[in-house]
C-alpha cells in the first residue's frame, strides 16, 4: 500500500469482531499506525512446513488419480511417495 499524503484514519480503540478487523487492515497500512506497536516476546515452533514443488501434469494427474482411489489427501499422498523414494536411496 502505497503512502500518501491524504489523512489517516483513526485507530479504533477495538473492533467489534475479526472480520470488522481485517476490513479494517485490508484498507490500511501498519506502517500509518507504526506508533501504537508494542514489542513483544512470543516463541513460536513450527511442527509443520509447506513446500511447494512443480509436477510435470502427468505426474499430476496420475498423484490426483491414486489419491482419490486410496481415499488420501493428495499432499499425503505425495509426502508418503517421496519419503518412501528417499529412504531407498
């Protein structure tokens, strides 16, 4: 979001729900509010990642095709095909 010189809009003291917030912050810029950011300790694990790969669309199709036979979800599906590959190596 761009800065401009028009006048921002106040910061409301607190939003009534998580939609009215994120209507709120599609429309504006943390940057504008910059004063009222607190610094903050927090410690977060991340147990799960997600890595994106390209497929040739053969390949793609064929996952899509045995993961609807095995009733699996396609990323499980393609997480079990490639440990199973790599462990072989």
């Amino acid at each position: 979001m761009e800065k401009t010189n028009s006048p921002i809009d106040p910061l409301p003291e607190e939003f009534s729900s998580e939609e009215e917030a994120a209507e709120f912050w599609d429309t504006h810029s943390i940057t504008d509010y910059e004063e009222f950011l607190e610094p903050t300790d927090i410690e977060i694990k991340l147990t799960r990642r997600h890595f994106e790969i390209e497929v040739d669309e053969e390949s793609f199709l064929a996952l899509r095709d045995s993961a609807k036979k095995q009733n699996k979800p396609m990323k499980h599906l393609a997480s079990d095909i490639l440990k199973e590959k790599l462990a072989a190596i």
